[in-house]
C-alpha cells in the first residue's frame, strides 16, 4: 500500500508535508516507517526497535510453523475473531453443574406430581402452563379469586416440602 500521507519529525511533533514535497527532497539519512498509509518520520532508535520486533515476530511464526503450531488468530476472519473459539473450561463446568442440579429438580418435581391429586394438577397446569389468570379460574370453578390463591399456594408449599427433602 503506498503511503497517502507524509509525517517529518520537528522539536515539537510532526509536521505534514505532500507526497510531491516528499519525493522532490533529499531525506538521506533520515529513518521513514510506514504505518497505516502514512510515511512517518522516526527516531533511529524507534527504527531500530520497529525492525527488530518485526523480525521476532516472523522469527517466532517460522518457528510455529516448523512445529505445527496453529495461533487462534489464523482463524481471524472479517467480523469474527480466532480467539472466539476458545473454550472457557470454568464456565463449561459450570454449565454442567447447573443442567445436572435441573435435571435432578425436574425429577423431583415430576415425581411429586404423583402426590398431587387430578384436581390439583389441573389447577396447576391451567395457571403456570396455560396462563389463565386466578380470576378466571375461580369463575370456572364457582369460587372466589382468593380461594383460587390459597389452593395455588397449597400446592406450591407440597411441592417445595418434596424437592426440598
């Protein structure tokens, strides 16, 4: 990619100049990088340091190379990143952890449901899985909206002294 942009190095910062303006001067002697399409004006230490780490770097990709080493980041794509790929072990077992700890609560529930009567898995289907409201249950079954909360509780409370044993 060839640069855009022109950066000398002055007391006191940079200073842009034009590509011709570049280019029709002498900057013999002076150290250019190149980075992100602009040609900046640097340091020789920083050049120096630049090169240098660019160099490790290859040195190290050759190396993984020569061992059959995969970095994450060779699964780098647009919008995705190697990295992601990753598995969190820790959160995984977590996970684990928690769909065992449901999976044994779903058990003691569906067999406390052998403890609840017709009636009263009726009423707890109609209002957890069907979403009638309490009103409209007491109106179906003659009574009050209170009455309705007092069953519904009722058998909340045999369900929890069950799982909780």
């Amino acid at each position: 990619m060839l640069p855009k942009r022109c950066f000398l190095l002055t007391d006191k910062g940079y200073r842009e100049i034009s590509m011709e303006e570049f280019q029709k001067n002498d900057y013999t002697g002076k150290k250019f990088l190149c980075l992100h399409a602009m040609l900046m004006e640097v340091k020789e230490e920083d050049y120096k340091t630049f090169y240098k780490e660019r160099e490790h770097i290859r040195y190290l990709k050759a190396l993984d190379k020569k061992h059959g080493l995969l970095s994450y980041h060779a699964l780098d794509a647009e919008g995705f990143s190697g990295e992601n790929i990753l598995v969190d072990y820790e959160a995984d077992m977590a996970n684990i952890d928690q769909k065992f700890m449901i999976k044994d609560l779903l058990q003691k529930v569906q067999a406390c449901f052998t403890l609840l009567s017709t009636e009263e898995l009726y009423l707890i289907w109609r209002y957890y899985y069907c979403e009638s409201t309490q009103s409209e249950l007491a109106k179906e079954y003659g009574i009050t909206q209170q009455a309705i909360s007092h069953r519904l509780l009722a058998i909340l409370r045999k369900i929890k002294q069950f799982v909780n044993k």
